[in-house]
C-alpha cells in the first residue's frame, strides 16, 4: 500500500540557503537590497507572548509619502536629480497600477529610472526599449531603462535632452509611492514632501498599519537540532507562513493542509509572536530592524524571522530582475536567525 502523500505548498520558485552571519556580515546589506520596493515587513519570535518595543516599533517611524499625479517627465527634474537622488537614496513606484494592463513607472535607489509600458505608451513614447522578457507568455508590454545617475545625464547634454523632450510629449502622469534616505545624517526624510509641495503636487504622509497576534502550546520546530538544516526546510517555511497568515492546525481532517500541524522535524511545545507592518520601506529601516532581531535571538536564547514582502505590481523582482507581470502575488525574502548566527535565507518569486 502506497505512503499517504504529504499536503504541502508549492515551491516552484523557492530558493533556499544558509550561512553564519558572523562569517558573513557583508551579507545583512544584500538581503535588505534584494527587494527594492518593500511593502511589508513581519517579524516572528518564537518563546515570546508579544515582541518588545524596540521591534514592534522598529519600522513605524518609517517616513515615506504619496504624491499625487505626478507626469512623468517630473521624475527627471533637475532639482529632483541635484538635491535628491544624487545625495541620498531616491525609491519611487507608481501606486494604483495594474503591472500586466497599465504603464507602471519606478525609481530605484540604484539610479534606474524603469518605465514598464503598454504598447501604444511606448510607441508614443519614442525612446529605445525592449519587449519585456515575459511577453512570451501573453501580452505585450514594453520596458525602458535609463541611467539617472550618470554624470552624463544632466541638463545640456544630448542624452538627457533627449530623453526630457520625449517624456515631456508623454500623457503618463501617476501618483508614486515616495521614499528619500539621505547620505547626510543632517538632512529630514520629510524633506522630499516639502520639495513637491513647493512644485505645487499634493503629497501625504503614507500611513503605516499593521497587525499582531500571537500563540500558545504550539509546536515550535526546533532548529538546533541537525534534521532541521537538511531535511525539513520547505516545511519551515511553511511553518512560517502559517504562523504569519493565522492559518492554524486543524485535527479535523487529515487532508487539510495545516502547515503549523504537518511540520515533521523535531519540535517543542511553546509560544510564538508575529507583528507585520505596511507601507513603503527603506533597506536602512530593513537593516535596523534586522539588527534588532539578531541581537533579540542572541539575549533571548531563541530563534526568529524577518520577512518581506516586496508590491505585487512593483517593475522589479528579487535582484533587480524585471518582474513577470502574469504573476499577481508579491516577491518575498525571509531571514531566519539563530542565537548562534546561523541562518536560512528562503527567496520566493
């Protein structure tokens, strides 16, 4: 008689690995660049009825804004260019577009400006592009890449010139997601808001929400014990998931998936807490908030999670890919650490 098959997720595009953070430091600003547009941040620790405030707060003094029907050609204003993106890190994305059916636009805080077009926005357009890997699939949508932050692209010369003009003949206007980090510790965040309202667009603060809950007597899987590592990652992951989205163990039926249930590797019987938060967030934020975590698991002799969630819209994937438009679920990167500094790093787009 065949083994009863395993209820479980499908991880087609999962990617697992692991390394000690002591050995490898260099990699917290990595992981925290991976998703450039950040629309949520949760955080899990096990032992624990409620995360301390230096963790639960971490993310809420986030300083990110929405303005309002921005054109296009505003993104490479000159000002914007000098007292912004050429001092600090600059992240805009269009907010309230559908990747696979509307122009989407974005600033990352590499320099790129990505314009990711419907067919007739791009021939109006006028600039070099290229068809978007994914038309292969359905649809015809068109992306434009330009460097922003090179010297050469400045007001008088050709490039930029070019490029001003075409934008200018362009109908795109969007409202953006905004987010400033300046290099000077000196300079306000909020100083982006101030700079559209004197251009005389309407620009809020975004507000942040977010949500909590916690379990008890539950099994935690124990990652000290050597199975975990090589044997149950993708059911750690789900673990995870579970815990993050409240899906909870049911003995009802033995072919319901219940991921908090059907994790197989040793466990012990304890507490746990999630907090997620929602907005738009900056991998400066990302990166304290790990730190916070990491030094939390140390003291507490426990281990926890940070995981993000990139917009399911947003232009790029992990890595600064072009995103598949025909996917309508969000990127996401989770870091698991341990007291001892070991970690899981699970990738999904």
């Amino acid at each position: 008689m065949a083994a009863p098959m395993k209820n479980t997720t499908l991880h087609e595009n999962l990617k697992i690995s692991t390394f000690n953070f002591a050995e490898n430091e260099e990699n917290l600003k990595w992981i925290s660049d991976m998703i450039c547009m950040k629309h949520s941040i949760g955080v899990t620790m096990t032992k624990m009825d409620q995360l301390p405030p230096s963790i639960s707060e971490a993310c809420m003094d986030e300083m990110s804004f929405i303005v309002y029907s921005l054109p296009v050609h505003e993104l490479i204003n000159s000002d914007l260019l000098g007292a912004f993106q050429k001092k600090g890190s600059l992240c805009m994305l269009s907010v309230g577009t559908k990747l696979e059916v509307n122009d989407c636009v974005a600033i990352l805080p590499t320099g790129q400006l990505i314009l990711h077009l419907t067919k007739d926005s791009y021939t109006r357009l006028g600039l070099d592009g290229k068809p978007s890997h994914f038309n292969k699939f359905g649809g015809e949508k068109y992306v434009v890449n330009i460097d922003i932050s090179s010297p050469v692209f400045a007001p008088g010369k050709k490039n930029y010139e070019r490029v001003k003009q075409c934008l200018l003949g362009s109908s795109i206007c969007c409202d953006f997601l905004v987010s400033w980090s300046p290099q000077d510790d000196k300079l306000c965040p909020s100083s982006i808001h101030r700079y559209f309202c004197l251009k005389g667009f309407g620009c809020v603060h975004l507000t942040l929400s977010a949500k909590s809950h916690k379990y008890t007597n539950i099994k935690i899987p124990d990652l000290q014990h050597q199975d975990a590592e090589v044997y149950h990652q993708e059911e750690l992951y789900d673990w995870l998931g579970g815990v993050a989205n409240q899906i909870l163990w049911s003995s009802e039926s033995d072919e319901e998936y219940s991921p908090l249930g059907d994790y197989s590797g040793p466990t012990n019987l304890g507490h746990c807490a999630h907090n997620q938060v929602f907005g738009f967030f900056s991998s400066i934020t990302l990166r304290g908030l790990i730190k916070e975590v990491r030094q939390l698991c140390k003291s507490s002799n426990t281990w926890g999670c940070v995981t993000v969630h990139g917009f399911s819209d947003s232009v790029t994937s992990i890595g600064k890919s072009e995103k598949n438009f025909h996917k309508l679920c969000a990127d996401s990167v989770t870091l698991v650490l341990s007291p001892s500094d070991r970690c899981w790093l699970f990738t999904d787009t």
